[in-house]
C-alpha cells in the first residue's frame, strides 16, 4: 500500500500534470479522474507486470522480510524524491529493490529479464519523445490547414487532451499497480484481482494526498504547455506505455511523461525546454533505482546479521 | 452535438449580446447625429431605444455568465469568453453614455463645429461595424485566424482616425473665442464620444488575444 502511495503522490503527474499545468482541469478532478481509470487500468489489465515483478526478475520465492524490506526501500527514494518535486520512476525503484533483495537473499536473479527492462527505460522516453515531436508536428501541420481557433475547437481539444489523460491513468494503472503489488503477489496470500484493486486503490490515495507537488514540475517545469501540446504528450505517452504493458515490461510513468513532454517541448526549439529539470529528473531516474537496490540490499544483510 | 449542447447555447447568446449591443450604438449614433441636426424629439427617442437596448445587453450578459460558470466551455476558456463579452457590453455601455451626455448635459456646439463633431460621432461609434463582423467571424468558426485578426486591425484603424479627428477638434475648440467653461463641456462631450471607439479598440485587443492563445 505504501508502495502504492507513492505511485499515486509522484505519476498523478505523469497523468494529469499535463492538463492540470496548462489549466483545463483543476487538480481535484484531476485526482478523481486518476483514481476511476488506476483503478480500472490496474483490474483490468495490470496483471502481465505483476507476474513480471513477482516472479519474471527474481525467480525463487521471497519471505515476508525480503518483500517488505523490498518494498520499503524502494518507497522511501520515490517519497524522497515526491518530495523534492522530481517525477522519478517508481518501476525503476521497484525492480531496483527487488533486484538489490534478490542478491541479498542469494536467490536467482534473472539479469537477462531484468537488461531487457533497463533497457525499456531508456527506449521507453526516447520512442515517446520521437512520437510526440511528429505528433505535435502534425497537429501544428492540421490546425495551421484549418487555421480554426474558434472557443468551440479550443474547448473539444481540451476536452480531448482530459480523455487522453484518462488513458495515461488507465496505462499507468496497468503498468504501475503491478508494481506496488508484483513482490507480494509472490507471496501468494491474496488473490491476484484483490492484490490489484488494493494496488489500484493505494495510488488513488496517493495521488489525492501528496501528488500536487511532482504534477507542478511535469505541468509547468519542463516546459509551459498549450492545449494541443498537453493532448500530443498525453496520447504519446498513454501508448508508449500501454504498449509495454502489454507486453508485460515495468516501464516508467514518469519517463513516459517527461519524454512527451520533451518531444513537444523542441517542437519549440531548445530555448522552451528547461535544462536544469531535466538534469534534475535524469539524476533522479538515475538514483532511485540505484539507491533503492543498494539499500535493500545493505538493510536486508543488516537485519540478518542484528537477528539470525 | 448534444456534447456540446451547453457551449451551442452561450454561442446564441454571444452572438443574441452582440447584435443588442451593435442596435444600441447605432441607436446611441442616430441620437447623436439628430441632437446635432437640431431634432431633440427625435434624439431622444433614440436616446431612449439605446437605454433600453443597453439594459437588454446587460441581461444577457448575465445569462451568459451564469450558462458559463454552471459547466458550459472548460474552465481554462471561461474566463477568456467572458472577458470578452465583457469588453463588448462597454462598448454598449459607453454608446449609452454618450447618448446621455448629449441629451442630458446639451452641450451647446458651435455651428461651425456641428460638422467636425458629426464626423467624430460617426467615426467613434461607427466601429461597431468592424467590431461585429470580427466577433463574428471569430464566434461561427468559419474564418481564418488571420481574416479575424485583419478585422481587428481594421478596428485599430479606425481608432487612430477617431484619435486624429479628436486631436484636430480638441485643438479648434481650445483656439476658438468661446467661453472656456464652454470649451471644458465640449471636450467633455467629445472625451465620450471617442471613449466608444476606445472601448471598442479594448475589445479588438481582447479577441486578438483570444485568437493568438488558440494559434500553436
């Protein structure tokens, strides 16, 4: 649950940020809106990342004290860096955790599995950034064609920029709750669907109580949004990561969401994109898993040698 | 669509407002032109027309607030549609105003100056031409931003024509024989005459912000 409420307080950003920055829905919906389709997206489909993190990287069965020192670890960097505003990734964490637990308790860890998901997190921003820079290039191309500006257009993109924020909260919740519950699915103590909706609930939780800070940095930091460039990041973002969920890689809300916002950002040229966040977020990609593998791995060894 | 049943409905009303308020400046003009011909009994039934015309406005514009802010247009718009109805109803606003300084302050014009004072109130409150066909054309969506924003140029046009006829007449009534108590009441009277074009010019402004936040 803890897990999950970091999920939902650092990626309401990656959902909402977006719309919630560039002002067409105020922060309250937004967190409504990232609770219904979460919870949707976790139920219906967070199934494939789930099996991934409970068994796909790590492939023996973890105790009770692995998985929560698994867990704890990873939550704690991804608070630290909710509160510090950085949009990190809590996949990342995650499988940086369970990976760092995994070599604590010598059990086999699959680094064949787990290259294939470090390496969607860099393919995962990059692709996004690639589809939302020609996206937002078409979108430029099909609004200068028309050159309709009118309140009634204005208001249907917006209206299509909230339903493509929906998506990236139904993607995150296929991709994320997996994550918050994957290690304790392992475990075997609760149904797949219930471990889902708790996850599913975890990160409605989250994202009412602590999201706002990261979704100031994802809505206004990078770069100040339009309606089109909040809808081009959102569509680009929703199906880089619905892609991967269904193909069952853990990959990150946040450097889904980054990357778009990035993509739409140089579509303005380099001068619209704040290069001191971006370091930030890149330091903070790079550190949360890291830290969260050591850390577990270090506490988990500490613990053992305090009771055994 | 009946998805965007509610923002149909402020449409109607925007364009119900700004044909209300165009009666009303042309009714506000036809008063001005008939004081200035002498025919008091005809300006005031103008003058009367543009009172109520003006009221009508201000009803409207209220609907148009409360359909706005009870879910019609996303908030993020809102605020931008109704600034400009807001700007258009004081172009309404300061016709009706001019229309009562002409009729309840009589200033008393020079025969000699009725022409340059006549060609002042058409040029100021003859804006609301281009100030329609822009709004309109902005509001039923089927010009081009750049049609738009050539009517709003058109309005600033006219506006620097109203400005150089008010310097022109500010310069002949101040070099003229008259009692200055008089000169001050007529450059009153023409501070409201041009505040029409002024207000007009505002809402000119207003749009074309409107339509350079819809451009990417």
């Amino acid at each position: 649950m803890y897990v999950g409420w970091n999920i939902g307080a650092n990626d309401t950003a990656n959902c909402m940020g977006t719309s919630v920055g560039c002002g067409l829905i105020s922060f309250r919906n937004a967190v409504i809106l990232v609770a219904i389709f979460s919870i949707l997206g976790a139920l219906l489909q967070g199934q494939n990342v789930m099996n991934t993190i409970g068994r796909g990287i790590v492939k023996s069965d973890l105790s009770y004290q692995a998985v929560i020192i698994a867990l704890v670890c990873s939550g704690f960097f991804v608070t630290l860096a909710t509160f510090f505003r950085i949009p990190t990734s809590t996949s990342q964490a995650i499988v940086g955790g369970v990976v760092g637990i995994g070599l604590a308790v010598n059990a086999e860890v699959d680094f064949s599995k787990f290259i294939v998901i470090a390496e969607s997190w860099v393919i995962c921003p990059l692709m996004v950034m690639a589809l939302s820079f020609g996206l937002m290039h078409l979108i430029k191309l099909i609004l200068r064609r028309f050159e309709t500006g009118s309140f009634r257009f204005q208001n249907a993109l917006g209206w299509l920029a909230i339903g493509s924020a929906c998506y990236v909260a139904f993607s995150m919740g296929a991709n994320n709750a997996g994550n918050a519950v994957g290690p304790i699915a392992n475990l075997k103590i609760l149904h797949p669907k219930l471990l889902l909706l708790m996850g599913g609930l975890s990160i409605a939780v989250g994202a009412a109580t602590y999201g706002r800070k990261v979704a100031d940095t994802v809505g206004k930091g990078i770069t100040p949004l339009d309606i089109p460039g909040a809808f081009v990041a959102q569509v680009s973002s929703a199906f880089g990561m619905h892609l991967f969920s269904l193909l069952g890689i853990p990959v990150s809300t946040s450097s889904a969401i980054v990357g778009a916002v990035v993509g739409v950002g140089l579509v303005k040229g380099m001068k619209a994109i704040s290069k001191k966040t971006i370091a930030t977020i890149l330091l903070g990609w790079l550190l949360t898993p890291t830290f969260a593998a050591v850390s577990s791995y270090l506490l988990y060894n500490f613990i053992k040698t305090l009771f055994v | 669509m009946a998805l965007f049943k509610k923002e149909k409905a402020v449409n109607k009303l925007i364009l119900k407002h700004l044909d209300m308020v165009e009666d009303c400046v042309q009714a506000s003009l036809k008063a001005g032109e008939f004081y200035l011909g002498g025919d008091l009994s005809q300006a005031k039934v103008h003058a009367r027309n543009s009172q109520s015309l003006e009221s009508e406005a201000d009803l409207v514009r209220h609907d148009i607030r409360d359909k706005l802010y009870s879910g019609a247009y996303l908030p993020l718009l809102r605020e931008d549609i109704y600034k400009l109805v807001e700007s258009i109803d004081k172009v309404g606003n300061a016709a009706e105003a001019c229309c009562d300084f002409f009729l309840n302050q009589r200033p008393v014009v020079p025969e000699e100056m009725k022409s340059s004072f006549l060609a002042v109130t058409r040029e100021s409150l003859g804006i609301i031409v281009s100030l329609k066909l822009a709004i309109l054309c902005y509001f039923k969506g089927d010009c081009k931003i750049e049609t738009v924003r050539d009517h709003t140029r058109d309005i600033g046009l006219q506006e620097s024509r109203v400005d150089k006829l008010e310097w022109d007449l500010t310069k002949e009534i101040f070099i003229s024989e008259m009692d200055f108590a008089l000169k001050l009441h007529l450059r009153l009277c023409l501070d409201s005459i041009v505040e029409v074009s002024d207000r007009a010019e505002d809402a000119g402004d207003q749009l074309e912000l409107a339509t350079l936040k819809a451009m990417v």
